[in-house]
C-alpha cells in the first residue's frame, strides 16, 4: 500500500550545509492483527521484493491530526476498521529512504502502532489494495520463544555480534559486550521480551541485517531477501521499517502488561484458550496453562457468557467477554505474564 507523496508545505532546508532538502512529513503504520494463533503485520511487497508498511503522507488541508489522516489513509486504501490506535516515534535520521547524496527531499516520518481484529473477509480486500498480512517473525525470527530459545541465537547470531564486539579497542569492546548481555540475555543475563528494538539495532550496528548492508551501499537491494546472516536474519524490509516493526513490537509486549489491548485483538467472545495463544503470540512466550488461567481470572478481566462453543473440536469450551467495568476499577488492568 504506497501512497503519493504530496509536497509538505514545509520550506527546504539545509540538511547538510550547501544542499537545499524538501522535508516532508509521513505516516507509517505498523497494523497488527492475530490470525490462526500467528501475530500479523500488514505490509505490501515493492518492486525489490522487499516489504514495506502502508505509509501516507499528512495532508493538513485534509485531516487536523496525524491520527485522523492515518486512519483515513489505511481505510481509503484497504476498508480496515483500526481500533486501538498510539503513536509510537517520529523516524527521521537522515539516509532512511537511500544514500544521502541521491535525496532530494527528506521524509520525516511519524511510526503508529495500530490493532485490529482478524477478519476472514478483509484478507479478500486487501488483495484487491496490494497488500497482505505476514507473521511478524519472518521478520524478526529471534524473537519467537514458544517453543523454547531459537537454535539461531546460539548457532550463528551471538556468535556472529560477538566476533563484532571484539573488533574494537577495551572500551568499545566493553561496551558493546555490555549491550549483547542486556538485549540478548548473555552471562546469565534473563532474556527480556520488551528489548526487541535493542536486539536489532545491534544487529544493524554490526551489519549482520540486509537493511544495514544496503545502507552501506555494499549490498544489492534486489538480492537482500535473507541477508548475511542467512536464515538468521529475517526478511528484509524497505527503508528503515523493520526497526518501526521492532518499535510496534516492542511497544505492544509492554503494554500488554499493564493495559487490556489484547482484547483489542480477540473476537467479541472467545475461549481462554484462544486469549492464551494470542498472549502467547505477542509475547513471544509459552505460557503455563493453569497459571495463566489463574491470572486472568484473579485480575478480573473477563466474565462469562454463559455460552460454550464445540470448535475446538473436543470437550465444549466455555466462552468468555472481556469485563469492560475493570477500566473504571483499576488504573493498570493488564496481563502481568
């Protein structure tokens, strides 16, 4: 889903001292949906086989806010109904859309995250629009836990950041070992889901990602589908929007913990086992049945229908609502998993 870009209003600039730059203003949306127990990004594929996330620009002859021209933008383009809607970072490092010396405009653009539910219909829209959902782990394949630690983490990506990390003197050596034990959980470090954003930046620092190789201009776009690291790496994306990727990622792991949206993910009613696997597909993280149970029911945050559904294929399911009176009784009602 790519839009036309329409001339800010804002004046050029002088970015590097002796080149007048247009500076434009874009929204870009990180859209997650959860379908089939797998946690989905909204993209559309380009020309170089590489994804992008649906970007527009801010037309304030148009829309007063970023978040009304977003939503304005996404609907127009794929008939989405978004819910949950935040704003995330304002991505605008120079040579984000290419190398410095080919630009002559630069665009500023402000990340959202967004959530909608699966909607079996939509998939036959978004077709129409270019666009489609794919597993946010394609991306960022580091991140999936739920079958255990990744066998990729150990065989080739520590590895590979701590040859990185030794290349530089004492003190930059010292450091960057300092980064790899926070992000990725060395030395008996735990391994913290919420870092998800530190993990690649590391990554691209040591140019171990194909975005980072094209960056540099040692790579050829068309041929960066894997990167260096192989099937390590993830898939790569356009510009700088794996790292808003990251950022939405990273973003909707916390916030899970201390505010109800992944209600905003789940069908009006739903089993506990199908709110489990949607916990457990954010996260990145197997959960213990029971104890989970345990939680949702002790934090209150869904009632029974009364209903059951036979879905699942064995025993009736009983089916639960999320407890909407819980946001007037508690000022952090999320899933501490």
């Amino acid at each position: 889903m790519r839009m036309v870009t329409r001339p800010s209003s804002s004046p050029p600039c002088r970015c590097d001292g002796a080149r007048a730059m247009t500076v434009e203003i874009g929204l870009n949306a990180a859209i997650v949906s959860v379908a089939e127990r797998s946690p989905r990004i909204l993209v559309a594929t380009g020309e170089d086989l590489r994804d992008a996330l649906p970007f527009g620009p801010f037309d304030t002859a148009r829309h007063r806010t970023f978040e009304t021209s977003l939503r304005a933008h996404v609907e127009d383009q794929t008939a989405l109904d978004l819910g949950y809607i935040e704003q995330l970072y304002t991505f605008g490092d120079r040579g984000r859309h290419g190398p410095e010396t080919q630009a002559d405009r630069h665009i500023v653009s402000v990340g959202y995250l967004a959530l909608t539910r699966a909607d079996p219909d939509a998939a036959l829209r978004l077709s129409g629009a270019g666009v489609l959902w794919r597993d946010w782990y394609v991306y960022l394949p580091w991140e999936d836990w739920r079958a255990g630690r990744p066998s990729l983490i150990d065989r080739v990506i520590l590895p590979a950041l701590m040859r990185w990390a030794s290349t530089g003197g004492a003190p930059i050596t010292a450091q960057r070992r300092s980064r790899l034990r926070l992000a990725f959980g060395t030395d008996d470090f735990p391994w913290d889901e919420e870092r998800v954003l530190e993990r690649y930046e590391l990554l691209y620092e040591a140019g171990l990602v194909a975005e980072a190789m094209i960056d540099r201009g040692s790579a050829d776009a068309s041929a960066a589908g894997e990167g260096p690291l192989q099937t390590g790496s993830g898939r790569a994306m356009q510009h700088d929007h794996r790292r808003i990727v990251a950022t939405a990622i990273a973003r909707l792991r916390g916030k899970i913990k201390y505010r109800p949206v992944i209600f905003e993910l789940m069908p009006p009613e739903f089993t506990l086992t199908d709110l489990q696997a949607t916990v457990e597909a954010i996260s990145g993280r197997h959960l213990h049945k029971q104890n989970f149970r345990r939680l949702v029911e002790g934090a209150e945050l869904v009632e029974p229908t009364g209903m059951s559904t036979a879905a699942t294929g064995g025993r009736p399911a009983a089916l639960f609502r999320f407890r909407r009176q819980i946001l007037d009784e508690r000022p952090a009602p999320g899933l501490k998993v």
